[in-house]
C-alpha cells in the first residue's frame, strides 16, 4: 500500500500523454484475462505507472473499463481521486467486491473515513475481509489502533493471525510486542514465523504518540 500524497507525478512528452489512456484500457483488459499471478502483478505495476504520469486522465479511463469491477476498484485505488470515495465504499455493500474495496480506500485521502470504515469490518464473517480491514488500520495507524487490533490475534483462523502479526509490527509499542510474544506460542506454524518477524520489523514513525505506546 502507498500513503495517500505518497504519489509523484511522472514527467513525459505531450505526445505519449495523448496516447496513455489507450493503453491503459489495453493493459486493464488484458488484467482482466490475467490467471497467472505473476502476469497479473506485472500488469498491475504497469497500470500503476501510467497512473502514477497521469492520475486524472487514467480516472476517466477507468472508470468507462468494463469487466471485473474488483479489478476496477483496485485501479481507482491508485488513482486515489476523493471523487470516488463514495463508488468504493458503495461497493462495500456487496460481499464480493468487499476485499477490493477496502483496498481501494488505502488510497483515499480522507485516512479517518477509511479507517472508520475498516473498522467496521474487522468483525466481519469472511477471514478475508477481516484481515484486509486490519491491514488498512494498521496502514492508516489512527489513533488506538493497536487496541481495535488486538483482539484479531485471538482470530480463529491462522491466515488472518498471521497477516495481523506482520501489521503490528509496523505500529510496534509495549501493547504490540506482547501481543507478538504471545504469537510465538501460537499452534500455527506459519504464524509463528510471522510473529517472530514481526516483532524484527522496523517501526513506523506515527503522528500518534498513544500508537506508539500500544495505549
């Protein structure tokens, strides 16, 4: 994920400009036929470049895309344009398209009304969107975070603990590195793994000093 206004306009020639929007309806359609997921983030890091050159000229064109709509969204997340706030959180409504959408509000300006939607979520019955919303908490690191977070590490399902422990680590804090600790002992493997490796990683620098406190 990228900080909202993390973004860098790219520089480029009148000419390619004129032709950008034809090829990024090129690149979003052959996304769409993607199954390989290697094709599929090659493609993604390319859209997000023309993105990146041209954030209004590339909404327009992926707003008349057709096809996977979780496809859509995901593009409109890197535009990152407060326009589409409420297209995204709308699709928030259909279960389907709920993982996409969160996603997408990483790229909203407005972090406080994504992370109030996130959080929203984090009870939610699929393991997915559970732990795709704690991923935007952890991304947005707003006031008292660690405290929406951790009753997730009690998740009943591995994947979603896992993730969670490498999310915390970035918020770090008494709080978190307990709660990592306690992690360790977990009787999945692979979230052990994750918890050792977050309590290694490097802490974020938050605005929110009750954050960094795990308070």
């Amino acid at each position: 994920m990228t900080r909202p206004g993390a973004r860098r306009r790219i520089d480029v020639g009148a000419r390619y400009r004129r032709e950008m929007p034809e090829e990024l309806a090129g690149l979003m359609r052959a996304l769409g036929a993607a199954r390989d997921p290697a094709d599929q983030g090659r493609l993604m890091d390319e859209i997000e470049t023309i993105i990146m050159t041209d954030p209004e000229g590339s909404r327009a064109t992926v707003l008349a895309s057709q096809g996977d709509e979780r496809l859509r969204l995901r593009a409109l997340g890197e535009v990152g344009d407060p326009a589409d706030f409420g297209l995204i959180t709308a699709a928030l409504g259909d279960p389907a398209l709920r993982c996409a959408a969160l996603e997408a509000l990483a790229g909203q300006p407005d972090a406080d009304g994504a992370d109030a939607l996130a959080r929203s979520y984090l009870d939610d019955p699929t393991p997915d969107v559970r732990s795709r919303a704690a991923g935007l908490v952890a991304f947005h690191g707003r006031p008292n975070a660690v405290e929406a977070l951790l009753p997730l590490t009690r998740d009943p399902v591995a994947h979603v603990r896992m993730k969670l422990a490498w999310d915390l680590g970035a918020l770090g804090g008494p709080a978190v590195e307990a709660a990592l600790h306690r992690l360790l002992d977990d009787p999945d493997e692979m979230v052990r793994k994750s918890a050792a490796r977050g309590l290694t990683r490097k802490v974020r620098h938050l605005p929110h000093a009750d954050i960094r406190a795990g308070h």
